[in-house]
C-alpha cells in the first residue's frame, strides 16, 4: 500500500478554502468515482482501492491518500496529477 500526502499552505478564507476543497471532491467525483462526505473540516473519500482526506486548516490544506496494491505502483504518476489538478483549481480561486 503506498500513500500520498501533500500539504500545501493557503491564503484563502476559510469558508473559500471549504468551498475550494469541496470543488476539489466533486470533481474528484465525476472523475475518478469517488464517493465523498463533509466530517468536521475534512472531505472523506473512498473507493475500492482508494481511500484517504482533505483537511481544511485556516493556513493550509491537507490531502492524504491511501492506494491499494494495484495503484500502488501508479503513486508517482497519480501523485503529479494531484498536484497539477490542485494547483489548477487554486489559481482560478486566487483573487484577480
């Protein structure tokens, strides 16, 4: 089993950075099937071979998540597109 855990601050306001993080899950929804739900400040998700969270902080965003043997070895390249996905969605929330 290996696991992704990225951690990147925010300058947002905390209920931006709520509605940034449940974009975040939805689109994760539609694209990986993921079923999710709000528990305290984090999104949960799962699905079969896939589990892990995003916490809200007020200075930063937590994602962590756990693969299963068979994606496994895909973390790098899941890990990239986590990264790329999330930079993406933070630019179209960054003030103009």
């Amino acid at each position: 089993m290996a696991t992704i855990r990225i951690d990147r601050p925010h300058h947002l306001s905390h209920s931006d950075a709520k509605a940034l993080v449940e974009r975040v899950a939805r689109d994760f929804e539609k694209r990986f099937d993921l079923a999710w739900h709000w528990e305290g400040e984090d999104v949960r998700f799962r699905r079969p071979g896939v589990s892990g969270f995003m916490h809200v902080g007020e200075t930063n965003l937590v994602v962590e998540v756990q693969l299963g043997l068979l994606l496994s070895p895909l973390k790098p390249a899941i890990e990239r597109q986590m990264n790329a996905h999330l930079d993406a969605l933070g630019d179209r929330s960054s003030p103009a």
